[in-house]
C-alpha cells in the first residue's frame, strides 16, 4: 500500500476522525478571532475619522465666532483655524483603552472556552481508556495462561513501530500519536476470546480441527465487540477503531492466506500488520498449555522464514532491526514474574511499575528517601525498557547505583551501628555482597559495553534487591527504633 492509499484507510477507519474535529475547532476560532479584531481596528478608524472631523467643525464654528463685528461684506480671513491636539490625544487614548479592554474580555473568553473543550475531551479520553482497560482485563481473566503477554506485546508495537517510522514509506502515518493509540489499542487484541468456551481456550493440548474453527471466531467477534462500541459513541477516539483494527485483522497473513476475511499485503491494517509480529513473537517464546517455550534465537529464524507470507516484508525487517530490544523486554518480564508478589501490580494501569506504600517503611527519613528514589530509578528502568532504550537507562542507572549504595548504606549502617541492631553484621555482609556483584557488572559493562544480557543482568539485580533486601530486610531496621523507644 503506498502512502496515500494507507493514508485513506486509516481516514476511512477513522483514524483521523478526532483530529479532524479538534482542527476544526481551532480554525473556527481563529477565524471567529481575527473577524473580531479587525471589525474593531476598521470601527476603531471610522470613530477616529468621525471625531477628527467633528473637532474640525468645532474649530471652524470658534473661528466664525471670533470674526470681527460690524463689518460689511468680505471679513477677511479672520484667525487661522486649529485643531485641538489635547483634546484629540485625549479621545485616542479613550479608544486604545476602550479597544484593549474588549480585546481582553475576548481573549478570556477564548481561553475559558479552550479550558471547558480542553476538560470535556480529557474526561472522555479518560473513559475511554478505563473501558478499554476493564474490558482488556476481562479478557486477560479469562485466559490465564497469558500472564503478563498483554503488557509486553503492547510494548513490542511501541518499539517495533519507532522502528517503522525511519521508513520513508510510513513517515505520514506513524507518528506519535499512533503509536500511542497502538500501546492503548493492543490490550484489547483478544478480546474476541470472551466468547470461546473454557474447554477450548484452556485446552492444555492441540486443538481438533472442529474446536480450532471455534477458536479462530475470536478475532471476528472481538472486531464486532469492538465495532459496536464505537457506533454508539459520538466521537470514538482513534485508538479505539485502531484496536478494533487489531482484534479483527491480528491474525491475517500478509499472503493472505489468514482469518477472518483472508486479507492480503497492505489491504491489512498497518496497526494490525505490527501486532501480528508482535503477538507471535511473545506467543512463540512464551510458555502455554500446549507447548513449551522457545528461545530467541529460534523465534527470530521462524519470524525471518514467515516474511512475505504470515508477514509484511517491511514489519519483519523492522524487527531484524530492532530484535534486541524484544529480547531485553521479554527477558526483564521473566524477572518481574518470577519475583512477582503484587509489587507490579500497577503495570496494566499505566503508572509506575512499582508504587511506594507506607508498608515499606523503616520510619527514618533519609532512609526511607533514599528507597524511594531507588524505586524511581526502577520505574524509569521499566519504563525505557518498555520503550527500547534499555541501554541508555542501563547505563545511567550504574553510574546512579555506583555513587547511591556507598552513601545509603552508611547511613543504613551508621544508623544500626548508633541503635546497636543485633542483625549489624549479617546485614552488612548483604550490602557488602551487593557491591561486589556491582562491581563485578560494571567491570562487564567497561570491557564488552552494554548488551542484551548485561540490560536483562542489571534489571534483575536490581528488582531482586527490591523485593529481597529493601521489602524485606530492610523493614527489619524499624525495630531499632521500636527497642529503643
Ligand atoms: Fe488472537
Ligand atoms: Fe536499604
Ligand atoms: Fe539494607
């Protein structure tokens, strides 16, 4: 599909829809702004004109009163007529306050309005977000199994997608917005699957030909689910046709040889086109019922073997390109589940991965401040990880821990040492053997940089440390303050 033809399609799916609205909104008042301001510089004038005139009359009827009387016939022609320059200063400076005045009311006017149009959309961004994330969530209830695929696919697209926009082909349609509408529409992929039964989704082995055609309906039915909601809606945000896009067309191949409606080339949404490699890649590598997982080197051969058939040439040389990052993400997921323990429960909310709770606290001020910008720094991790730059926050974080842990656990130590904590020792021994293991990732980093591995190495030790030292030992420090109270 060449620029314009995928420019119509995502005009005719309504992609651009909300935007269109919005510019509209602007033009309009622009355009309603710049007819006000020139109706009162052109009425400005006229009244200027009118008054200068009328200071005219009033000099000529002084001057006729001023001719000498008695005189017969001609009078001469008596004293030269003047303008009173103070009184017409006086009236321009009148009109500029008069002027200013109402060009204000207008500008406050403007941006009230602006301030109104400004709310009402972000509430309706707002709802639309949490239906989607509810009805995601439903789906993912229903499909156990997946665990943690709808936060890390929707993380691929983001990276795969940057990674398309290099391409002169897709500069006009990939721009930030649509990968942000792709990163909120992915969740909603299966959602199709609400309607396959247990015995068919759960199976733990493959499917018969009879239940795969059952399982196959969920990409229609999601589109439908889908479909409706946005006719019902008013002004249905991007994102929403785009995951309407996704559900319907994920699994359409690029020969067009897929389902539901057996799509081919670029007649598949672009949107869809992305996820496709996206939800393979993770379902490949990811442990299910019927299979086991498969590592990344052999993911990226099967993915390399299906370009041009399951998938679009371009999204598969995208993915070569960009491979790594997939790796890292998946990887550094592994370690947030095997670790899980309700600590990133806020991942599919959008916010911080881990969220700070009085729970952790030690009740010393610094101490407890220092934890925190700890999780910051985590956060961020995730964050760019999520967003492909695991690299970059890698390397800041280990130039950041480097100089965090001597100064925190002095005060850590200095603080058992001052309240004579019966756990000093042991607890010393830890940090310790965190330093050491530091020392020894950075020394990797100076000699073979940062890779995949060293990305995934360094995540993992600093979430262990979370969840193992400061979630848990570290709340130990609170019962120096209690035995010393
Ligand atoms: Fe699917
Ligand atoms: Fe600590
Ligand atoms: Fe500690």
């Amino acid at each position: 599909m060449n620029e314009k033809n995928l420019t119509q399609s995502l005009i005719k799916g309504g992609i651009v829809h909300g935007y269109r609205r919005q510019r509209l909104f602007w033009t309009l008042m622009l355009s309603l702004f710049l007819v006000f301001a020139l109706t009162v510089a052109v009425g400005g004038r006229i009244f200027y004109e009118w008054e200068h005139e009328e200071m005219h009359e009033v000099a000529r009827e002084r001057s006729a009163a001023l001719a000498l009387p008695g005189a017969i016939g001609d009078v001469g022609p008596g004293p030269a007529v003047t303008v009173d320059e103070d009184a017409l200063k006086e009236i321009m400076f009148k009109l500029t306050l008069v002027y200013l005045f109402v060009l204000a009311i207008f500008a406050c006017l403007l941006l009230l309005v602006a301030r109104i149009r400004t709310r009402q959309f972000g509430n309706l961004v707002d709802t639309q977000r949490s239906m989607v994330f509810a009805l995601a969530s439903l789906a993912e209830l229903r499909d156990q199994a997946t665990g943690k695929h709808l936060e890390r696919t929707r993380s691929y697209g983001v990276i795969l997608g940057g990674r398309l926009r290099r391409l002169a082909k897709y500069r006009q349609v990939i721009d930030d917005q649509f990968i942000d509408n792709l990163y909120d529409a992915a969740p909603l992929h299966d959602i199709g699957k609400v309607a396959i039964p247990d015995h068919i989704l759960l199976k733990p082995g493959p499917l018969t030909d009879e239940e795969f055609v059952l399982m196959k309906s969920h990409a229609e039915i999601g589109g439908q689910i889908l479909s409706k909601i946005i006719e019902r809606l008013d002004d249905p945000l991007p994102f929403l046709v785009m995951s309407r896009n996704i559900a319907c067309y994920h699994h359409e191949r690029y020969d067009g040889s897929g389902y539901p409606e057996g799509l081919a080339g670029d007649a598949i949404p672009l949107e869809a086109q992305i996820y496709a490699l996206c939800d393979t890649y993770d379902a490949i590598r990811s442990k299910r019922p019927y299979k086991g997982p498969v590592t990344h080197m052999e993911a990226v051969q099967r993915l390399m073997v299906s370009r041009g058939s399951h998938f679009a040439p371009d999204v598969v040389n995208a993915f070569i390109d960009c491979e790594e990052q997939l790796l890292e993400l998946f990887e550094s997921y592994q370690v947030y589940d095997e670790v899980y323990q309700g600590f990133f429960d806020n991942q599919s909310g959008g916010g911080p991965a881990v969220v700070w709770s009085s729970e952790f606290e030690v009740g010393v001020e610094l101490i407890d401040r220092q934890h925190q910008e700890l999780i910051n720094r985590i956060n961020s991790l995730i964050v760019a990880i999520r967003e492909g730059r695991g690299r970059e926050e890698t390397f800041m974080l280990m130039r950041f821990l480097q100089g965090y842990v001597v100064e925190h656990f002095r005060t850590e130590e200095g603080f058992m040492l001052r309240h004579h904590y019966a756990e000093y020792e042991a607890h010393k021994e830890i940090h310790d053997a965190f330093i050491a293991d530091l020392d020894q990732l950075a020394a990797t980093m100076e000699s073979t940089g940062i890779d995949s591995d060293l990305v995934v190495d360094v995540n993992q030790k600093v979430i262990n440390w979370l969840v193992a030292h400061i979630f848990l030992i570290d709340k130990g420090l609170r019962n120096c303050l209690t035995s010393s109270e």
